[in-house]
C-alpha cells in the first residue's frame, strides 16, 4: 500500500479548528450554511494566529530553531511551523517522542550525528518530477540523505535493543512505516562515484567500452603528437616539444617559419602575436576524429545513465517526501528535548473531562490545572542565557586555578536548575471552575501571568516540555483564543474600547467547549458602570461555552461572582503593603485591591491629588472602602500619570528642539560673510605664491641659460638634470594636498563666456566649448568634439585657472612637462615614485603605428626601463584602436605596477608607473 504524502508542515497543522464551535455571536442564532461552516473556519484560523503572536509563539519557535539538526527542523521552527496535537491522544503522542529524544540524548550525550548529513532534497525530488535532468551533486546527495536515513533508524534501533522498556518505541514508531530505498541507493553508488562527483566506468557496458576505446585511441595520438613535436623540437621549431589542445583537437606547436616541418598540417590556430602556430599532422586527423566521436558517444551515455537515476528517483517521489517529512517529526522531537534539558523541564499530563484524575497513591483529584512553579519561557531564556555567560566565566576562573573545590561549586551551579527569575508562580484550578478572574495592582504581574498560562497550554499541545517543578497538569485545548493589548485601528475606525469587544465578539463565535480563552482587563475603556454590566455579560456567557476562560480586571464587582456561582474563581495578585511593591506571586481564591492610591503615593505622585482621591473613596464607598477603595478614580488616576509623562516628554523634546534651531541660526546668520572672506583670502594666497613660483622658475631658466652658454658637450647632461631636479623641488614644494583644490569663481554664480572651455560633470568632467552666449533661461549651449548639447549652468562647472594656464608657463622651454606621481607609501610599504620630466628617453610614441606594430613598440619599451621609473605612453586620439591596445597592455603587464589615463592636461597621453 502506497503512504501518504505529507505536505510540507502549516502552522499548527489547523488542529486548532477540529471543533464546531457553535455560539456564533454574542447572543448568537445557530447556523447551519455551508458558507457559514468556512467562514466560521477563516475566523478561527485568524484569530488562533493572533494569539500566537500576542503569546510570542514564534519567539520559542525561534529558540527551538537553534536547537534543530537538519535545516528542513531549523526552517520550519524559524516559520512557527512546530506541529500541534490535533486531539488529545496526537499531543500525548508527541510528548511521548519529546520523552524518548531526552532519553536518547542521555544515553548518547545528544541527537544523533546522522542528522547532520540528511539534507533537504525536496526541491531535488520536485525538479527530477518536472523532467528536469539532475546533476551528479544532485544524485549524490540525494543518496547521502538515503544513508543517513537509514543510520539514524538503525541507530535508534540499536538504543531500543539495549533498553529495558519501550522508552524509545514513539521515536521509532514515526520512522518504521519509512521506505529508505536502499536499492535506489546501491544504484546511485554503482553508478557514481561521489566523493570525485564522477560517473564511474561500471555504470554501463557501453560506457565502460567507450571509455576503454578512448582510453587506447588518446594513447595513440599523444605518442603520435609527442613524437612529432621532438622532432620539430630537434628541427628548431619550436623552444620545447608542445603538444597541446586548440578547438577540441589535439596538436603541435610550432614556429610560423618552420610550418614547412609539419607536411600537410592544418592550422588550428595562432598565438597572440602570430610567431606560433598550432597544427595538426595530417597523421593525427583520423585519431582526432576518432577522440571526438568518443567522446560525444561518452557523454551521451552520461546523460542517458543520469536520465534513468533521475526518473528512479522521480518514480521514488511520495516515498522521499514522506520520509523527509518523517524525519523532520524525529528532528523536531529530538529539538524539543534538548529545549527541556536546557531548562530543567518536566513533562506535562493531560487532565481527564471527568475530572476523575488520581494522584499517586490512587486518591481522586479534583483540579483541572494544576501547574506549580512555571516560570514564563521567555523570560525564563534570557535568564538563563546570562546565567550561562556568567557560569562560563566562573568555569574558566575555576578551571585556571586549579582548585578542585571551585570546579566542583561550578558543577553544582550548573546543575541547580533555574534561576529565581523570572518570580515562579502556581496554577491550581478546580475542576468545576470555567471563569478566573484576576485582580491586583497595576505592574502587578497578572498579563504575564495570564500568558504564561496560554504558553503552557501551547507548549504541551505541541509535545514540549514546562519550565515547572513536579509534574504539572492542565487539560487539552482545541484553540487559545487571547484578547490582550490595545487593539486600536486607525484602518478599521476602531478605538481601544471598540477594538477590544469587536475581538472578543469573534473570540465567542468560535469557541468551543474545550477552548481556553484569555482575556485582558476586560471591560476597560469605557464608563465603569457600564464596564462592569457589559464584562459580567460576557463571563456568565463564557462560562457555558468554554473549558475554560482567565480574565483580569481593576472591577471589583468582577470579584463577587464567585459569590452566587461557583463556575466562578477569584485570584489576586500579592502587594506587599510595607514595600509598596508587587512580588508577582499569585493568590489562588483571593480579592486583590488595585491599590492605585498606594502606587501613585510610592512613585511621588502629587499629595494634594491622592489627599483628594481618598476623600471621594470615602464619600462614595464608605462602607466597603476596605475592599473596593480606588474603584472609582482608578481610571483617573491611570490617564492622568500617562499623560503627565507624555506631557513632561513633549515638554523636554520642544525644549531641546528650540535649543537646536537657535543654535543653527545663530550658525547660519554669519554664514555669507565668513565664506566670502575666505574665498578672498584663500585667493590673494594663491595669487602670491603663484608669483613666487614664477620667479624660481625663471631664476631656474636664467641660470640654465648662462651655464649653457659655457657647459661642455660632456655637462649638458649634467646640466639638464640639475635644472629638472630645481623645477621638481619647486613643484613638490607649492603642490596642493590631495584633494585641495581653489576655484576663483563660485561654481553656484559662475557665468561661462562664449568661447571658453568647461567641465562637464555628467561626461566626468570631459571639457568642452561654449559655442553660444548662456541665456536667461540658465542654459548654455556647449560642444564636444562633433557634438552640439544644451546644459543648464548646474550641470558644468568652470575650469581651474592652473589648468587654463598651464600651457603659457615658463617651463615649455625647457621643451618638457612634468609629471608628479600621485601615489604615496602607504603601510604596507608601496613603492612611491619621485617627480619625473617627460623627455626622449622615457617616452613611447606610437602615433601612426597599426596595433600589432604598437603592441610590438611598447613591449619593447616597458622592458627597457629600468625599475621605480615612469614611462610616458603617447597614443594619440585618432580612432583609439592603438589606445584601447596600450591600456589593455599596460592593465595586464607584470611590470607596470599602474598607469594614470589621459586627462585634460595630456590629451592622447597615458603615464605608466614600472615596478
């Protein structure tokens, strides 16, 4: 018989919705439609995934996520898609998993290794199913996945034989009905070889001959090829025999002029620069025909042989998903353990419906929920996360002194369990009770309390483990449906108090008898009086159509219902009146006070304002002040500390932001002035030492031409270098720093003029002419080489005036320009090269060559120069095919450690830097 898909898991698996419930409003008339039915199912699956949220569900599924071994587990904890119990009995089964992963993880030290090679081959199964062909990887790891499968079974059976008992019976439950398709396996093994992801020779006879014939008839042509490149070798052909491969045929290098030496040859191809050429000896064309004939016919049969893998596995479809899935359930079981010996959990027990529970020594028990000192998960794993950084560090303390005594109080820190953090607090519940109200101060603890309750119930159904003591007990809930928060919507017109009774009016539409229903503050948001009446309302409603219902409130009258009900149970939460603080414990059949008054009064709250609270407390209740004191200005009380805090908050920002604007525009008032200023400054700076340069360049040229007239022919090198080192100084003396630059114009209020050049900043500052005078709509009219564009005034910027005169300086007679490298030494100890004049000897000039015969020139000249020099590399403009083939040179040339590109002071110029 075939097993059934499992499809890839949903949150909570809709077992939340098995019931029908039917109480569709809150006085509801019976529906019976089929519309009705999967509306019904819509809202339900609703609002279960927004009482997920509000409980931080995905919070612990992210935890467990961590604690995954496969990444199909990780994935679907990360997407809260842990499975819930459908029924009763599918929950106890999952925790009776979650037990036999702890028990596993103690017998071996933690989840099998197994796990780590089982990878997610869906998409693998889905692409072979599509027709898809699969790759050798693919194969293989769908085979290491089969392994790895079946070792975890094998492995799990192997713990099962040496226990007593059947502790490990659920775990191997889930994966004995799993085909591990062993024969599949073996077939993909004979066929490849995965640890050189390569089909082997036995995967077919006809691969196997194929190869052997390839095999012989490559050995013949390489002796062949071998021997006729010695001889050209021994001819001087060629520097060394070169057998080699040019457009999937094998043959021979040889010198172009010595292509007499291979007889009928054929050309393959050439080399870069044409002096080699590659042939084929007309002997060798057979076997070259021959090894390509081969090998088409091998790769065929490869693809044939991974063709009829991939349709085994395609056909092997239902059994791979169901094993997966299979595998994810004992992934999750073993991660859901691991999460209980993290935090010292215990396993849960499911209460009966007839409330017919026996304790240990066969006595009835009469509570329903019966939880003793649960602390709140979440709060309970940032606890204890900080109580592992701290242990650890003890642990290396202890274990650097060498004292025994110190590694032994470590141990024992380890293993006492959890911290006092968060408060442990006590569930206990009767039987007959459907309705708790919660009563206590504000900060008092009862929302966590609450929650943690609703994550409980979560965290059993799903087969996981309590941070509790003892053993806790709590019923089986088909949904947790949860009203806490502000559920205020701007979208939907909702205000606090419309949002919270529209929730619950859905929250009684499908709740069912075994629900578990969890609301906050009840009734709030509105007048009192009416609060109370509408929330007794809806808890005498409740208390017919759930399991159970946990509510809080600040109305007293809440508390009287116990009183004429017994479906109704009281709790408070304990203030302590002489610290005037919550300890976050619960008082099971308890009256808790709001204590808003005493609050208020700790946190310094305005006296004249609690002397006043009191006095109408008095006036209004005088004869049960003791027990609903604060009732009416409870609400006050609360609004008016929220909105002196948002008051003061205002208060402080429109302060600092005033302290801001006043600030900046004291800044900005003298804003103009000073950048004028030092504009001038900077330019009447620049103006003189562009007058100091001047006149050492021209002192420099004077003496250069008085010592001409008297220097020998043997000095006039001498001479010249003197003279370039005086100017190079001068240069790197009144040089800018990086990125330094004084413009004399303002690029914002700079005008062009009809016939000056420009940047343009969108072609990175390619310079251009004005052709036309700027008009009044703050546009020009520029040209670049043959192209005419109009540009608003924003779009170039004007020329510096040390590019513009820079052709009119006194240094072109010495029939030179100077370069200056831009590259400093940096840390790591790059070669930084001195200032250099362009003169015969360091310059290339390919201008009028064709590209072979400029490549030829400029190889020539980089391995003439000698090394830290610079060579000057003059192309030209022209078509730029010499260009293109300079840079791409100098770009790949191992001797040129970088080159600068042309710019607007060297048109058809580039500058290289040697190593």
């Amino acid at each position: 018989m075939q097993k059934p898909m499992l499809s890839s898991l949903t949150p909570f698996n809709l077992t939340f919705f098995l019931s029908s419930p039917k109480s569709p409003y809150l006085f509801p008339k019976p529906t019976a439609t089929a519309a009705a039915a999967v509306t019904n199912f819509s809202l339900s699956h609703s609002l279960q995934s927004e009482t997920l949220e509000i409980l931080e569900w995905p919070s612990v599924c992210n935890h467990l996520s961590a604690l995954a071994s496969t990444s199909m587990g990780s994935s679907a904890a990360q997407k809260a898609q842990i499975p819930f119990g459908k029924s009763k009995s599918e929950s106890q089964k999952l925790l009776d998993q979650t037990a036999a992963a702890v028990s596993a993880i103690a017998a071996i030290g933690s989840p099998p290794s197994d796990f780590h090679s089982i990878e997610d081959v869906s998409e693998i199964v889905n692409a072979a199913v599509s027709g898809k062909l699969l790759t050798i990887n693919e194969l293989c790891a769908v085979r290491r996945t089969l392994i790895a499968a079946k070792a975890l079974f094998e492995k799990l059976k192997a713990l099962a034989s040496k226990a007593d008992s059947n502790r490990y019976l659920p775990l191997l439950e889930v994966l004995e009905d799993c085909d591990f398709l062993v024969k599949l396996e073996r077939t993909i093994g004979l066929c490849i070889d995965c640890n050189l992801s390569e089909i082997l020779d036995t995967a077919s006879e006809d691969l196997e001959i194929i190869r052997f014939e390839k095999k012989r008839n490559m050995e013949k042509l390489d002796a062949l090829l071998k021997e006729m490149s010695s001889k050209i070798f021994k001819a001087g052909g060629i520097d060394s025999p070169l057998v080699t491969k040019r457009r999937a045929r094998m043959c021979v290098g040889v010198r172009a002029r010595y292509k007499y030496l291979v007889p009928d040859g054929v050309v393959l191809d050439a080399s870069s620069s044409g002096a080699t050429y590659f042939m084929e000896p007309s002997e060798a064309v057979e076997l070259n025909n021959m090894e390509v004939r081969l090998s088409n016919a091998e790769k065929a049969e490869e693809i044939g042989i991974l063709s009829f893998l991939t349709s085994e596995i395609a056909k092997s479809e239902a059994e791979i998903v169901y094993m997966l899935d299979k595998i994810v359930e004992v992934d999750l079981a073993f991660a859901r353990a691991a999460y209980a010996r993290w935090m010292n959990g215990v396993c849960p027990i499911f209460s009966s419906k007839d409330g017919k529970d026996l304790d240990n020594g066969g006595a009835e028990i009469g509570i329903s929920v019966d939880i003793e000192g649960i602390q709140h998960p979440l709060l309970l794993e940032s606890s204890l996360r900080s109580l592992s950084d701290a242990l650890a560090s003890s642990s290396r303390s202890a274990l650097s002194s060498k004292d025994g005594n110190d590694v032994k109080m470590v141990y024992r820190s380890l293993s006492s369990g959890v911290s006092d953090f968060p408060v442990p607090i006590d569930i206990k519940i009767g039987y007959g009770t459907r309705v708790v109200v919660i009563s206590g101060p504000n900060t008092g603890g009862k929302t966590a309390s609450m929650k943690t309750l609703g994550l409980a119930s979560l965290m059993s159904k799903a087969g996981m483990y309590l941070p509790a003591k003892s053993q806790p007990k709590l019923p089986w809930f088909d949904l947790v449906l949860a009203d806490i928060g502000d559920q205020q919507s701007l979208e939907q017109s909702l205000s606090t108090f419309s949002g919270h009774i529209s929730r619950i009016c859905n929250i009684l539409e499908v709740a069912s008898k075994e629900s578990l229903v969890l609301i906050d503050e009840i009734g709030s948001g509105t007048d009192p009086s009416e609060g109370v009446a509408l929330s007794t309302s809806i808890l005498q409603y409740l208390k017919d159509r759930v399991n159970l219902a946990v509510v809080t409130t600040h109305y007293a009258d809440l508390s009287l219902l116990k009183e004429k009900d017994h479906q109704f149970e009281n709790a408070a939460m304990e203030f302590s009146a002489e610290t005037l603080q919550p300890t976050y414990r619960v008082l099971w059949g308890s009256i808790g006070d709001s204590n808003a008054l005493s609050i208020a009064k700790s946190i310094g709250f305005n006296q004249q304002i609690i002397e006043r609270a009191q006095d109408w407390v008095e006036r209004l209740r005088p004869e049960k002040q003791q027990e609903r004191k604060g009732l009416l200005y409870r609400s006050l009380i609360e609004e008016r500390n929220r909105l002196e805090t948002q008051a003061k908050m205002a208060a402080s920002l429109h302060s600092e932001t005033r302290d801001i604007y006043h600030e900046i525009q004291d800044e900005a008032e003298d804003l103009d002035v000073r950048k004028r200023a030092l504009m001038a400054k900077e330019t009447l700076q620049v103006r003189e030492e562009l007058k100091i340069v001047k006149s050492q360049l021209e002192a420099v040229l004077q003496e250069f031409d008085n010592r001409l007239k008297t220097a020998g022919a043997d000095q006039l090198n001498l001479l010249i270098k003197k003279s370039e080192a005086a100017v190079a100084s001068i240069i790197e003396a009144h040089s800018p720093e990086d990125g330094f630059l004084v413009n004399e114009t303002s690029e914002t209020s700079y005008t062009p003029r009809f016939g000056e050049q420009v940047h343009l900043k969108g072609l990175r500052d390619k310079i251009a002419t004005v052709v036309e005078a700027p008009g009044d709509d703050g546009t020009v009219l520029v040209q670049y080489g043959k192209i005419k564009v109009r540009l608003k005034n924003n779009e170039i910027r004007a020329i510096p005036s040390s590019d513009k005169n820079a052709a009119t300086s006194s240094v072109p007679r010495l029939k030179q320009r100077v370069w200056r490298s831009r590259t400093a030494e940096n840390k790591d100890g790059e070669v930084s090269y001195s200032p250099a004049v362009q003169t015969s000897k360091n310059t290339v000039d390919l201008r009028g060559m064709r590209a072979e015969e400029a490549s030829y020139n400029l190889d020539m000249a980089i391995a003439a120069r000698e090394s830290q020099s610079v060579l000057f590399v003059v192309h030209g403009m022209g078509t730029g095919v010499v260009k293109e083939r300079a840079l791409e040179i100098l770009k790949k040339h191992q001797r040129v450690a970088k080159y600068e590109a042309e710019s607007p002071m060297n048109y058809g110029c580039t500058v290289a830097y040697i190593k």
